[in-house]
C-alpha cells in the first residue's frame, strides 16, 4: 500500500472512531455536525450548514466546467427522545425509524442524561399499533407505533432528561465511501 493510500485509510478511521463516540439519533445531530465542520475547515474546504443541519463540503476541482460529486451519508441513527419522566419510569417518542425489536418489552437500551451520563433501562413495552399504516409497518419489521416505555435499571436522582436516548440494540448501519 502506498503511502497516499495508507494515509486516506488511517484519517477514514480516525474520524470513524471519533464520530462513533457522539450519542446520535434524529434531530440530535448537532455534535457530528460540528466535528464534521470544523474537520473540514482546518483541511482548508469551504463549508457551509443548511437551514436542516446538514454539513455541505466543497473542494474545488480543477475544471470549474465539470459537473461537482457528492458524497452523502447519515449522521444520525434511529432512537429515540425522553418526553416524560415520572420516577424511573419513562415515556420515550420513536426517531428515525425504528425496528420492532425497539419496542419488544426486555429490550436494553442507554438513556444518556443532561451530563451525558449513560445509564441503563429496560423497554417495558409499547403502545399497540393503531391503524392500517402502523400494522403494516410492523409486519414489515418496523415499529409502528411512536410511544414507547423504559424503567431505568438503577434509582437516578435524574432531574429532567432532555437529551435523546439511544438504543442499545445492533440496527445502525455505517455507510463508506
């Protein structure tokens, strides 16, 4: 392998790893978005946001007359918000699109605090699909509906929780160019 090659391999890697540390899920993309956008102006691109978030990366080609290519990926996962706390127990709204499994009673997920502790719950069950959509979304492997119920683990002195809380379950797909 040479070294231009080895070098795009390890700095692909390198920032794998540190997007994966961000707890993500949809409408809480804030911190990729930012890591992303400052990576790419100490690389010298020119970045800009749109109104929804995204993070637009232009590098400027060597013939302006060329139409331009765009990678595009997520930087978001499915997951879900904390609505209402009452005690340990906790209403959480589906994002994103997620699975059955996400709403199956015993399913461990990660509720992560406003100090971005991650503390352990356990989904007690969710709401019954209502409706001919969210039926036949469940018969294609999606929950379907968006009110899910945990019990966190252990007795936290909490407070509100209004950060998203991120499922603990193998359903996230990574997309490389």
């Amino acid at each position: 392998m040479d070294s231009r090659t080895e070098l795009i391999q390890c700095t692909s890697f390198e920032i794998l790893s540190d997007l994966a540390k961000f707890p993500v899920t949809s409408y809480w993309e804030d911190a990729p978005a930012a890591y992303l956008r400052d990576r790419a102006k100490r690389a010298g691109l020119e970045v800009s946001m749109d109104v929804w978030g995204n993070v637009l990366v232009k590098k400027p080609g060597t013939d302006h007359r060329s139409p331009g290519i765009a990678f595009v990926a997520h930087m978001d996962h499915p997951g879900y918000e904390v609505v209402a706390q009452r005690g340990d127990q906790l209403v959480l709204k589906t994002l994103g699109g997620v699975g059955v499994a996400a709403g199956t009673e015993g399913a461990t997920i990660l509720v992560i605090d406003a100090c971005g502790r991650r503390l352990k719950a356990t989904v007690t069950g969710a709401e019954k699909a209502e409706g001919k959509l969210q039926k036949t979304r469940e018969l294609a492997g999606w929950l379907g509906t968006d009110t899910v119920y945990a019990k966190l683990d252990r007795d936290h002195d909490l407070g509100r929780l209004p950060r998203p809380v991120v499922p603990d379950l193998p359903d996230c797909s990574l997309m490389t160019i």
